[in-house]
C-alpha cells in the first residue's frame, strides 16, 4: 500500500509497517500522521543498537490506555537490535503501532520483514543534505576530492552522516542510469552495501563513487 494512501485510512488493519526511504524523518511521518494520537515516540539515528530497542520496549509495555505509535527512522541497525525489535514486534502492546524507516527494507532480516507490512513510499530531494547532488556531479575529479576531505573533516559542521551519503547515491543511480554509466551503476550498488556496515568509512565510500560522476 502507498504510504498516503495508508494515512488517509488511518486507523491501521496492521501493528507494525517498514518504509523504504534515505530521506523521510521520523518528525515527517509524525506530521502526516493524525494528530489525536495519545503518544507518539520518534527516533532519528544513523545507526540503531540494541540500547535504543531496550527503551521502546519499556515504553511501549507502559503504554496500555490509548493510541501509540512509535517511529523509528535509522539507516543502519544493528542484527542484536533487530532481534530484539522482532520480539517485539510478535507481542505488541494493545493499540500500538510500530513504523521502521529504513533505506532498504528488503535488507532487514528475514524474520523481522516478515513481521512489517511494507508501505510504498515516493522520495523526495532532501532538503538539508549536506551534498547537493548537481553540483557534485558538475565538479572535476579534483574538485570533489578536495570537496570530500573538507566534509569529512571531523572538525566540519554539521557532520556529514550516512544519510546524506545515501541521499547522493540515490540521485547518482539515477544519473547513471540516464547516462547509461554501468560502472558507476555497479559502484553505487556497492556503495549501499558497504554503507550498510556499522564501521562504514563515508570518505572511502564517496571517494569511490566521485571517480564515475563524470
């Protein structure tokens, strides 16, 4: 089901859904959400672990009186988290409901998809990225390496997360195809799967995607 469609019919027939997205915000869906909700609990992290899963446990087993829903957006968690999420999600809470934002759902453990209904979802450009994914692919070679090293300074504000990077491949996969760039198709491919790694270096990541931007 698409993602409006599915707010439009709110109250959900399903206890917990997974959107597939890099740039939908937790703060996003809460406001496409009805606003007569009881509780609403919102997490925004570059990667989710098992500390944070502990703690939407204990509040959603808390929540037994009115509607709750609990949003977590991320774009990497961790297999110990998962499985703690996936016990959850087996034995919600009454009138709770579970919404994970994640860039690739079909990426998640089998057992935890099999748990999330999957809502379609339209992306939209960003519109705090930190890299401006025209201008990256209109700079030489030699401009966005230099471009790079300055981002992932850690000494540069605001810090460059994993979000952004996956926020430019998005709008790289889709000038490849258009360009008919195989290579730089295979890289950003490659690009997601090591960003998917919790120790994932974004300077390596965007280094190698910058050498088929042209």
């Amino acid at each position: 089901m698409n993602l409006s469609k599915h707010v439009e019919k709110w109250k959900p027939n399903h206890h917990s859904y997974g959107i597939s997205s890099t740039f939908l915000k937790s703060a996003d869906l809460r406001k496409m959400l009805p606003q007569d909700i009881d509780y609403c609990y919102e997490s925004d992290q570059d990667t989710c672990k098992i500390d944070e899963v502990r703690r939407i446990r204990n509040l959603q087993s808390e929540r037994t009186d009115g509607v709750s829903v609990f949003i977590i957006s991320c774009t990497h968690i961790t297999h110990e988290a998962q499985n703690a999420l996936l016990k959850i999600l087996e034995e919600p809470s009454s009138h709770t409901y579970f919404y994970l934002i994640y860039p690739q759902i079909e990426q998640l453990l089998i057992t935890l998809q099999s748990r999330l209904e999957v809502l379609e979802y339209t992306q939209i450009q960003s519109e705090d990225g930190i890299i401006e994914p025209s201008a990256f692919i209109a700079m030489s070679l030699d401009e966005r390496f230099s471009y790079i090293k300055e981002i992932t300074d850690k000494k540069h504000e605001p810090l460059l997360q994993k979000k952004d990077v996956l926020h430019l491949c998005y709008h790289l996969e889709q000038h490849f195809s258009s360009t008919k760039n195989y290579q730089g198709l295979k890289t950003v491919y490659e690009a997601r799967t090591m960003l998917l790694s919790s120790s994932a270096s974004l300077k390596m990541i965007l280094d190698m995607v910058a050498v088929y931007c042209s």
